[in-house]
C-alpha cells in the first residue's frame, strides 16, 4: 500500500509540474498582441497617423517573438519592431526616403534649394553651368547631417559634392576623369540626361509627371558609359542602366 501512496503522490507531483509548465508556456510564449494592434504600437511609436503612411511589409519573427514592420511617409522610411508579447518596441529605424521632397515635409525644411545647392557645386569646381551636365541633385542624409547631393559632368570629369543645407559647405567633394573617353570624340555625344529620362519613362509607360527620380547618373566604366536612373511610382521602384551615346536600355528592374 505504501509503495502505491508514493506512487499516486509522484504522480500528483508529475502532473502539477505539467500543469504548471503549460500555464508557463502560455503566459510567455502566446501571442498576446495581434498584428493590428503591433501596427498601432508602431504607428504611434513613430509620431505618424495610419492614415498618411503606406505599409511595405509586416513580418512575424517567430524566433525573437516579434512583428518587424516596415512603412513610409512623403519624407521618411521606417522599419518597427515590436514583441508580440509584451507589444514593447525592440527596435527602431528612421531614414529619410531617396526620393523625398524634403522642402515639401510640414515642418522639415532646409536653408537652401536646389538652384543654390548647383551654384555652389559649381563655384566649387569654376565651371558655369553651361560647360556641365548634371545627373543628380537630392536631399540625403550623411553623417547625422542633412546634405545636398549635387552630381555632374563635363567633357573630362565627372564631379560628386555633398553640401551641407545648414552651414553651405562643402563637406566631401570627388572627381573623376572620364575613364578611356578623353581622346574619344562620342564623348561629345551623349544623348544627355533628359533624353535618357525620355527614354526609361517611355519604356515604363509613364509621364514625367507620375514620377520623381532618385537616380540619374552618367557612369563611365572600361570604355563604355551608361546612365544609370532610378525613379518610384505607385510604390514601386524602377531602376534602369541605359547605352549613354546609342539609347539602348540594357537593364531594367522594377520590385517594391
């Protein structure tokens, strides 16, 4: 009898501690906060209304227990974190998007446009702006400061200067020759950047009006140059690599 006693009692014991293991798991492990309420976490963690942005992807990371949430406004790109147990925020990143309008963000402004942002690239290099091509001049953020990107060509170089919008410094500057073109005479033949703008648009069945580019750059690489262009419509990203004397497009990428 006794031998039966402490058996039924080990087997009590066994159960409980089952029992209570459970209980443990749920309480740690259930998912608690559903998707809808991580997104309103995240929402409101950021200091945006659903209402203005545009959700790229929502992502259930079972191993670290969270919802990873991406989204975007006119100005930034934000990507969320959020324990979907707790719905505490375990991470949190803010870029500014590539295509933002920046003088266009409520109450982020800068100190300079883009026309002054182009009269000190080319103070800076002593070119007038009939002697140059540019391929690239946006908003970006480098270092923790707001800078201009302002990207150019001549007959010899190709010249890249980020300007900061606040103090109007040159704070990096690059230039380059034209790799094996400087004795080529097509060099004088590019067919330009708006033609190359034409041309992907085109392509793309779009009007200039639909879209703003991020990217618009004559690359010269082993005796060949190319404009690279990038642009976003209708949350898609379109990146093509065109021929920069023939107007042949010889990549073409388009994804979220």
């Amino acid at each position: 009898m006794k031998k039966w006693k402490i058996y039924g009692i080990l087997i009590t014991v066994l159960l409980v501690l089952v029992l209570i293991g459970f209980a443990l798991y749920f309480f740690l492990f259930r998912e608690s906060i559903t998707e809808v309420e991580a997104q309103n976490i995240a929402y409101q963690y950021a200091g945006v209304s659903a209402s203005n942005i545009t959700i790229l992807s929502i992502q259930k990371d079972r191993e670290d227990r969270e919802y990873e949430i991406r989204f975007y406004d006119d100005m930034y790109e934000y990507e969320v974190d959020v324990n979907y147990n707790s719905g505490r925020v375990s991470n949190f990143e803010k870029d500014l998007r590539d295509n933002a309008n920046i003088n266009q963000g409520g109450n982020t402004t800068v100190s300079m446009g883009e026309e002054e942002a182009r009269s000190i690239a080319l103070q800076r290099v002593g070119k007038n702006q009939d002697e140059v091509t540019f391929t690239r001049v946006r908003i970006d953020r480098e270092n923790g400061i707001t800078v201009y990107d302002v990207y150019f060509y001549d007959n010899e170089k190709e010249y890249e200067l980020s300007i900061d919008v606040d103090t109007k410094e040159v704070v990096s500057y690059k230039e380059d020759y034209l790799t094996g073109m400087g004795n080529n005479p097509e060099t004088t033949n590019y067919i330009g950047a708006d033609k190359a703008k034409e041309i992907v648009l085109n392509h793309a069945g779009l009007s200039s009006s639909n879209v703003r580019f991020s990217k618009v750059e004559l690359d010269v690489d082993y005796h060949m140059a190319t404009y690279e262009l990038e642009f976003y419509y209708n949350y898609f990203e379109y990146d093509y690599e065109i021929d920069a004397i023939t107007g042949e497009i010889l990549k073409y990428e388009r994804g979220r």
